[in-house]
C-alpha cells in the first residue's frame, strides 16, 4: 500500500495547499468571509470526485470479461500519462501557483462574488480529486484480486492525514521544511510507480494477444524474491514488478523511467534558467 500513501499524500497536499493559499489571501485582503465558500467548494469538488470514480467503476463491471480488461489496461495508460505531465508541471510550475491562484481569485470576487471564489476552488481541488480516483483506480486494476480493501483505504486515509499536517507546517512557515525538495522526491518515486503501472498494462495486452511479448521469459528471480512474498507486493507496487517479465515489459519500463527522469531534471532547470535570466536583465 506504499503507492497508495504516496499518492494520496502527494494529490491531497496539492489539493490542502491550494485551499491554504485561497483561505491566506482572503484573510490578508480583507475578504474573510469568502472562506466559507472555498470551503463548500472544495468539500463538493472531493464528492463530486469520488461520484465519478464510484460511477465509472461500476460501468466497467457491466461489460464483457476481455472488454473489462482491454478498459482496464486503457486506464493504466490514461494514469501513466497523468502521472508524467502531473509530475512535471508541479516540478516546472509549483513556485508560480501562489500567484495564479490569488489572481483567479481577484477575478472570481470582481465577477461573480463569493460564489465565484467557490467555483475557483472547486475547479482546482476536482482536478486533484480526479487524478486521485484515477491513479488509484491504476492500482486497485494492477493489484487484481488479491488487492484488500482495509488496507487499501488504510493507507489512503494515512496519506491524506500526512498532507494535511505538511500543509499545516507549511502555513506555520516551518523553515526546514521545503516543498520543491518534497515534490521532487515524491516526484522520482511516482515516476517509479507510473513505469510500473504502465508495464502491468503492456502485461494485460500481452495476456489478451494484442501485444507480442517478443521473449516470454527474460529472467527468472522467484527464487530471491516471488511474486506472492512481502517484499515482491512491495516491489510490484513501486515498480510492476514480476519475477517473470517478458522482454517487452522490461523494454517498455527502459524507454519510460530513465526519460522521464532527464525530463523531470529538465522541468526543474527550467524555472530556475527563467529567474536567472530575469536577474541578469
């Protein structure tokens, strides 16, 4: 369930940290009573999340058994892709938010008032509560059956509780505490755990023929550490693993992680290049 924390704990405090910032500079303007409003909004933006989840899952089990899995690997991608443009925007952009957000809500007051200010936040926090529901989806569809529920909303409720409280030493202006260190270490570890969902998807096409799996066994690691075993459930859900991969998903997992990776140190330089070149002009 480590994936599952991380995840939670990483969307949840992006989701926490946009409500700080609305409810900060309604308090410092002036306009405190407009923090009701981002309340409700981002309290509708959570259910509204869950609603489609709750909807979307149970659509899928209507359908045929190889329909099931030809969806469910389609949502593994769809996280993947989610996953990396998520991961290097918040790296490429998370220093400008602040700002974006007080500006949204100056022309959310001026044009529509207080309901305006829950629209703000409801639009930013239902972004988060949907890439939530969609990674988690990815690994309740990786885990299969042998996935529990308990632990599952265990960790899901830890994560949540653990980016509430960095939220809360973020607006208590805890010094050591660094936001660009944390988004680009949860950062690395998601990329981790998006190259595993997108080898468990290659793995579901090779299972229903639509992949080739060039050679079916590459290696063969049972005998140090099994699938079944504490540390392979560890393992898989950080990074698909399986003690038996086809040549094709170790090929797969190759040409995402290590790009992804260059891009995120890309994503990170980029900003800083931008400041540098204001600086010098």
């Amino acid at each position: 369930m480590i994936e599952t924390l991380l995840i939670t704990w990483r969307e949840t405090l992006e989701a926490a940290l946009i409500v700080g910032i609305l409810l900060t500079y309604l308090a410092r303007s002036g306009q405190a009573a407009g923090r009701r409003h981002v309340w409700l909004g981002a309290g509708a933006a959570v259910l509204a999340a869950i609603a489609c989840g709750a909807a979307s899952g149970g659509a899928v089990t209507l359908l045929e058994p190889d329909t099931q899995e030809l969806i469910q690997a389609g949502i593994l991608f769809l996280a993947v892709g989610v996953v990396s443009w998520m991961v290097l925007w918040m790296n490429r952009h998370g220093r400008a938010l602040r700002g974006e957000l007080q500006r949204k809500a100056d022309r959310a007051l001026e044009t529509g008032g207080h309901l305006g200010l829950a629209a703000v936040a409801f639009v930013a926090v239902f972004r988060e509560g949907v890439e939530t529901v969609l990674f988690l989806w990815g690994v309740v569809v990786q885990g299969g059956a042998r996935l529990a529920v308990a632990p599952l909303v265990g960790a899901g409720l830890a994560g949540a509780a653990l980016a509430v409280a960095t939220a809360w030493l973020f607006f208590r202006g805890f010094a050591f505490l660094s936001l660009q260190t944390f988004f680009r270490t949860t950062g690395v570890l998601l990329l981790l755990v998006a190259a595993g969902l997108l080898t468990s998807a290659v793995n579901k096409l090779i299972g229903l023929g639509y992949l080739p799996p060039l050679v079916p066994q590459v290696w063969n690691t049972a005998w140090l550490v099994h699938d079944g075993s504490a540390v392979g459930a560890v393992l898989h859900a950080l990074l698909g693993y399986r003690s038996r991969p086809s040549l094709l998903e170790v090929l797969m997992f190759a040409a995402y992680f290590p790009p992804m990776l260059w891009a995120l140190s890309r994503a990170e330089a980029a900003p800083r290049a931008a400041r540098a070149e204001t600086a010098a002009a």
